[in-house]
C-alpha cells in the first residue's frame, strides 16, 4: 500500500517530495526525533505502533508537528474522534481515490506556505527590531545594554565591514540577507561553539558579533568564521577585533570604523585584524601639491597629473595618513587650482562633492580628482576658444530659432560642444542676464506679437512660444509685462479702436 500510494502521484509536480518511508508508527516515530517534515501519511492499524499513538505521541512532542493525513479501511466513529483531537487534516478511507488525496495535498500545501510567509515575516520582523535596538543603543553609548549577554567563559568579537551595493537595495531586502547569513553560519557552526549575530547601522556599515566559548575556539577559526560571512555576503574585507568585558563597545565600534576607513581607503582585502593597521598619522606635511599641479597644468603635462598624484597617495599609505587627513588636503589643493585659474563655476558642480565622501576607495578618489582636474583643463581651453562676441551671435540666433522648443542651458551647450557651466557664466557676463530670463522674454515678446496679430486663443498661443502649461505661461507673462494675456490683448484693442 505504502509503495503504491509513492506511485499513484506525480509529487514533484504538486511540489513535495517523499522524505523517508517507515513501515510502522515506532519506526516513523524515531525518524521524526531527528528529522522535519511537512507531511506525515499514515495508515491506522500498523504494527508495533499504530496510527493513533503515533499521532498522539506526534501532537504531544512536538510544537510545530506536521499536517497528518490518516488512510484506513476502517470508517469508524472512534477513529474520527481520535483524529479530530489530534489536529489530523484529513481522513482518507481505502481505496485510495487519486483526486482526492491531490485535492488534500494541494490545500495542506496552501496552508503550509502560508504559514511558512508569515513565520518568515515574524522573523524578519524580530531581526529588525532587535537590529534597531543594538544600533540604538550603540549611538547613545549604552554598554549595559550591549554587553548585558556577556558571560564568563565567552569570548567576543567584533568585526565591521560595508557592501556598497546595499546602499541601492531595498531596507528589507538587505536585513532579509542580513539574517539568512546569520543562520547559515550558525547552522554551519553550531557543534563548535559559535554564534554571530548580524547588524546594519544607518551609515551603510556591517557589524558582525561573533561569541564564543573561550579556550574551545582558535583562532583560525574565527578567521574561518568571518571568511564565511564576507563569501556569503561578497565583500572586500573585514576589521575584526577581540573585545573583553571592560572595554566600551561603542568605543570600540569608532575605532574599528576609522580602520576600516583606512582598509576600504586603500582597498585591502580579506580578514583583517585590528592590530595589523596601527595607529594612523593626523598631520600632512604641506608639500605643496597645488603648485606643482597647476605648473603642470599651464605646461599641458597631463599624464605627468596622474603620476603626481598617484605618487603622493603612496607617500601617504607607506607613512599612514588618515583618509580624513588626505582628503583635506586634496579638498584643499584642488580649491587652490580653481582659484589660480578663476575656475569658480567649478564649485557648482557635482563632482567637487566626491571629496566630501566617506569610506570612498583610492581608485575611485583617484578618479574623482582626475576628472575635477580635466574639468578645469577643458575650461581653460574652452576660455581661450569662445572667448569671442561672434560665437555668442550664434546662441542668440539658435535661441530665437528654437525658442519655441524645449531648450535648456544644457543642451545649447551639447549643440555647441561647450561645457554647460562655462555657457552659463558666459550667457550672464554677455547678456546681462541668467539664461532662463532671456528665454522667458524671448517667448514673451513673441507671445505678444501673437496677442496683437492673430486671433488664436491664450492657450494656443502659449503651445506656440513653448509653455507647455498655459497658467504657467500666463503668470511669467504677468510678470515680464505687469498684466495678464488677455487683458494685454483687450487694452491695446481698445486703444486702437
């Protein structure tokens, strides 16, 4: 019977899967002690132990026990009563009918995956909140909270990492990651003593806590521990240090993320200890960065840029510099470049906020200063090439060919093949005027010429000269000319009549 029920259905297509077989309740029983399953199917009168001591023993042992489905040949009202008490899903009487047990299966499998969504969401909802209140605790420098589950006998660890990745992801989404990690290593590890536990902070950093028993777990394989995490979880490196129990956690957590600054800085990768980084150098000796810069600039070495530069970030890994401390100093040439060269549009762009920020790698630093660098180079060559009233003749004959279009500062200066902050600055000193203003009159004067000649309607005429909303175009008119449309319209009809 056992046998032909494994062959009357295709259990891969309803999405389960025969986990063991057990030719009596005992043997079923004993399975159970060690292993989970979903499902149990059962016949009634077996040897050893029957069906209903089976599913009573099964009810009383274990707290989340499976969805059990009774088959016998017996329809007895004793046999019902006792599944009804036991919490048995189904009662199926012989011969077995194919549809119905399919029908049986796929509503305790709808059931099963619904408790297994919400269990899921309970979880996750219980790694947030206990996640919120570690990192709470962590920035109001809590320790009697953050150390309150320290025993003698355990060792702690703490390492700090980041994913720049998580920074694009979804919250849940990473703490759902955070916590499927957390119970892959623990599963992992668990004969040996170790237990971590996962934190994110609200600046995109990881904490990993790592207890163990003291004397039991080496070294190495705390390293081996952590290599789990940063594989799992793909990344760069880890800063780990030991921690004993009269040490300030919080304390400890900003002197790991000042290393790790330095780690990610100077892109180190693997299990890193504390020790290995030292202690960093705060000052810069001034040599002069700037100067040396802006010679090369003015002598068109461009290549010989990227070494200088290349060089002095070496200087400052091989004498330790704080990346705080570099990028100061960087901050501070590069403003010094800007006004050498009167380069002030520079400021108003995106790119000068890169030395602003934190835990950024020396590469893509390296990147953002070269690119800052040849934006001034392209600025002093854009000076030197449309420094001329002819080429401004030029945007002002595009303008009043195009004003009706969707133009923008930004895409004048791609037609033109001229940097957009440089036509900006240029469109001011020539016109005495920002850009949007002129544009505005333009489009009004057409607007006007429009009210007096034609019979077209405001909102017409408002497509026409390029506003897109007609309200829009009815307030800047206002402004630029002191009445609305129609009323401009009506009082120069009327002092015609």
């Amino acid at each position: 019977m056992r046998k032909g029920i494994i062959k009357l259905i295709d259990w891969d297509r309803l999405g389960f899967e025969i986990a063991y077989e057990a030719g009596n309740g005992q043997e079923a029983l004993d399975i159970l002690k060690s292993e989970k399953v979903d499902v149990i199917i059962t016949d009634i009168k077996m040897p050893v132990m029957d069906g209903i001591e089976l599913i009573k023993r099964v009810s009383e042992k274990f707290e989340n026990k499976p969805a059990i489905i009774i088959i016998s040949g017996y329809n007895e009202f004793e046999f019902a009563k006792a599944a009804i008490k036991y919490g048995v899903n189904d009662y199926l009487l012989k011969p077995i009918d194919e549809n119905e047990l399919i029908q049986t299966l796929e509503k305790i499998k709808t059931r099963i995956l619904s408790e297994k969504e919400e269990y899921k969401k309970k979880e996750l909802f219980e790694y947030v909140r206990r996640n919120s209140a570690f990192i709470k605790a962590l920035e109001l420098q809590n320790n009697d909270y953050l150390v309150s589950s320290s025993k003698d006998g355990v060792k702690k660890y703490l390492g700090i990492s980041k994913q720049e990745a998580f920074q694009y992801e979804d919250d849940l989404t990473i703490y759902e990651k955070l916590m499927e990690t957390e119970k892959s290593v623990n599963t992992k590890y668990s004969d040996k003593c170790i237990e971590i536990k996962c934190y994110w902070d609200s600046y995109f950093n990881l904490l990993f806590v790592v207890n163990t028993i003291q004397g039991y777990t080496k070294n190495s394989l705390i390293k081996q521990v952590f290599d789990e995490i940063r594989d799992i979880l793909n990344l760069q490196a880890i800063i780990v240090q030991e921690y004993v129990s009269n040490q300030k956690i919080h304390v400890l957590y900003k002197q790991l993320l000042r290393k790790f600054n330095f780690v990610q800085f100077y892109e180190k990768s693997g299990i890193i200890e504390a020790s290995e980084i030292g202690e960093f150098e705060h000052y810069l000796e001034d040599k002069k960065l700037s100067k040396e810069l802006i010679r090369l600039i003015e002598e068109k070495r461009f290549e010989d840029i990227n070494i200088k530069i290349s060089k002095f970030f070496d200087e400052c890994h091989t004498n330790k510099v704080s990346p705080e401390v570099i990028k100061g100093y960087i901050l501070l040439a590069v403003l010094e470049i800007i006004d050498y060269f009167e380069a002030y549009q520079m400021l108003e762009t995106d790119s000068i906020k890169l030395i602003f920020r934190s835990n950024i790698q020396r590469s893509k630093f390296l990147d953002g200063i070269i690119g800052i660098l040849n934006q001034i180079i392209n600025y002093i060559d854009e000076d030197s090439k449309f420094n001329g009233s002819s080429f401004m003749k030029k945007i002002e004959l595009f303008i009043k060919e195009n004003y009706n279009k969707d133009i923008t500062i930004k895409s004048i200066a791609q037609q033109f093949y001229i940097n957009p902050i440089y036509l900006g600055r240029m469109f001011k000193k020539h016109f005495n005027m920002p850009f949007n203003k002129y544009l505005h009159l333009v489009r009004i004067e057409n607007a006007k010429r429009l009210l007096l000649k034609t019979d077209m309607k405001i909102y017409e005429i408002a497509k026409e000269v390029g506003y897109s909303d007609p309200d829009y175009f009815a307030l800047k008119f206002e402004e630029y000319v002191g009445k609305s449309p129609s009323k401009f319209r009506n009082s120069v009809s009327a002092n015609d009549g």
